[in-house]
C-alpha cells in the first residue's frame, strides 16, 4: 500500500509515493503499501495525503477550510519534473536524483523498459531505470506481479504500464502510465494524469464522484490537486477511518470521508481527522454541525463539470 503524510497545515503542493507492504504510515507523503502514494489535499482547511497501495495521486482541497497534507503532485494539468543534465551517466532531475532513462520518452533499449523505481534501497519511487519486458507481459487491467518488492522497478507488466495496487503477495494489476509529455499528458477515458515523487510517477486513475462513492471495492475517491479532480485510489482505513478519527493520510479515512485539517473538525486532538463530504445543494447533515462545521464549498471556484455539488463538512474559516 502506500501511504502519504501530512507535511503542514497549509495548501500543500507536491507529495511522495511509497511502496509498502502493510498500511503503516510511511516517511513523506506516500502511501502504506509499498506500491504507491499520493498527493496533498487542499480542501478548505483539510488535507491530507494518502497511505494507499498502489497509487499515487495529489489531493487539493477545497476552499481553504479544508486542506493541509502532503499529496504527490502540485495541482495542475499533469505536468512532471523534465529531466536536464544527460550524459552517459545518466539524467539528473531538478531534485538531483540519476535516471537512466525517460518515463515519458520510454527510451530504453529494444525488450526494454523506463521504470520508476526506488534506487536508493528504500520504499519510494525515487527515480527511473531500464528493466527488460516480460516475455508474455501483461496488459492493461490484467493481473501482474512484481519482482522483490512494488518499487523494485521490475514488473511482468507491458511497456507504458505499471503493476500498482500490489498486495502482500506482490501481486497487482496493470495501470496505465501517462503518454504524451509532461506539458501534453494524455491517459484512456475516465482517468486522469496524475504526476508525483518529482515526475518519476505518471499514472493514469480513475476519476470519482466523492458524494456518490463510486470507486471499486478496497478503493477510496480522493482529491488530486495535481489532477484537479477526484480520482480512486487503495483504501487504507482499515478498522478506522470514521468521522472524527485521527489521520495523517489521504486515504486513511472511509469512502465518503477526507482527511481534514484539525481546525475543521471539532475537538480534533491530531494532525488531521476524518471529515464528510457534502452536497451543496442539501440541507446542513455535517455530524460536526453541532461543534460549528458547516457543508463549505470544495472548490472555490470552476468546480470540474458533474462537481460543482462537492461541500466539505467543515469548521468556517
């Protein structure tokens, strides 16, 4: 799973994806599983960052009220880290890290492919390298496993797909990785770009509806600032996740919830607690109504068309 993690109480912009393989929290902004994690929300006054397996994704947040979290990527329209400073060494990024090769480009040699992976020994996608493509690879939305570990880099996965939503037995299934460029992203019907660790992950996931909890089963709707839409990705809430319980990632909260700042829940003791979504256009239902929490708008302005509906269950600024 991966797991992402609060980094401030503010609008946030970039997070890290890790790869683990139990829901703990990881280090920076990533997810439990080792598989993935996503971005920072920026709700009005919550935000958090996922702890999912399998994804990475940058959650926004509203109007200000809700929004403090480290997701993966900054809100925008799915552009990535260009990498600069090639030579036979390599590509050095802007965050310093060597990547043998271009994820967007896939210019590795013949039966081979570019692979975030993690380069460094530890649980996160840090950078990219060639891994050679299965002898019978899979395709999109097959079944697939990973080699070690999900950031080893090496997957039975075709080239331009990655094996993410890995469980404990390093198996998974095929997900798109974004085509085109990081000023051009370009993903299938249904799912956006979403860009994280410094442009080493570009994956393309299913786009949500968060008052209708309409992602797969073991999937929660989340905001991807970078995205600038809902998109499902690993539930990792376990046993909790209600309203009012702590959170310090995304995706540690039960469909139908975010993880909001404290200042937006009442009597949040944590760095963040579970909050509700809300629609706009009913009448105040916020468990917290009592303690002040009101149905605030999630964006705070050009709401993504079907969304324009999305309130947070929050305390006003």
């Amino acid at each position: 799973m991966k797991t992402l993690r609060f980094t401030s109480l503010a609008f946030v912009g970039a997070l890290v994806l890790v790869g683990c393989k139990d829901p703990e929290p990881e280090t920076t902004a990533s997810t439990t599983n080792e598989t993935s994690s996503t971005t920072a929300s920026e709700t009005s006054g919550m935000s958090a960052s996922t702890t999912s397996a399998g994804s990475a994704t940058d959650s926004a947040s509203a109007t200000g009220t809700t929004g403090t979290g480290t997701g993966t990527s900054d809100s925008g329209t799915g552009s990535a880290t260009d990498t600069t400073g090639c030579s036979f060494l390599g590509c050095q990024d802007m965050s310093g890290q060597m990547n043998e090769c271009d994820i967007w480009l896939q210019d590795c040699p013949d039966g081979q492919k570019c692979m975030p992976w993690a380069n460094d020994g530890g649980g996160s996608w840090n950078a990219t390298t060639c891994s050679p493509v299965d002898a019978m690879p899979g395709q999109s939305g097959d079944e697939c496993t990973v080699e070690g570990s999900a950031v080893s880099g090496v997957d039975s996965c075709d080239k331009g797909l990655l094996c993410w939503y890995v469980d404990e037995n390093n198996v998974g299934s095929c997900l798109d990785m974004c085509t085109g460029s990081a000023d051009n992203a370009m993903c299938p019907a249904g799912s956006v770009c979403d860009v994280t660790n410094d442009g080493v992950l570009i994956l393309c996931l299913p786009t949500c509806d968060p008052l209708l909890i309409d992602c797969p089963d073991g999937q929660i709707c989340f905001f991807s600032a970078q995205a600038n839409d809902f998109i499902c990705d690993f539930d990792a809430s376990g046993e909790e996740g209600q309203y009012g319980d702590p959170c310090e990632y995304i995706n540690v909260c039960d469909p139908g919830l975010f993880c909001a700042n404290p200042d937006a829940v009442p009597d949040c003791q944590a760095g963040g607690c579970c909050s509700e979504y809300c629609d706009l256009k009913e009448p105040n239902t916020c468990s917290g109504a009592d303690g002040g929490q009101e149905c605030v708008p999630w964006f705070e302005s050009d709401p993504p068309p079907g969304l324009e509906n999305v309130g947070a269950c929050a305390i006003p600024a």
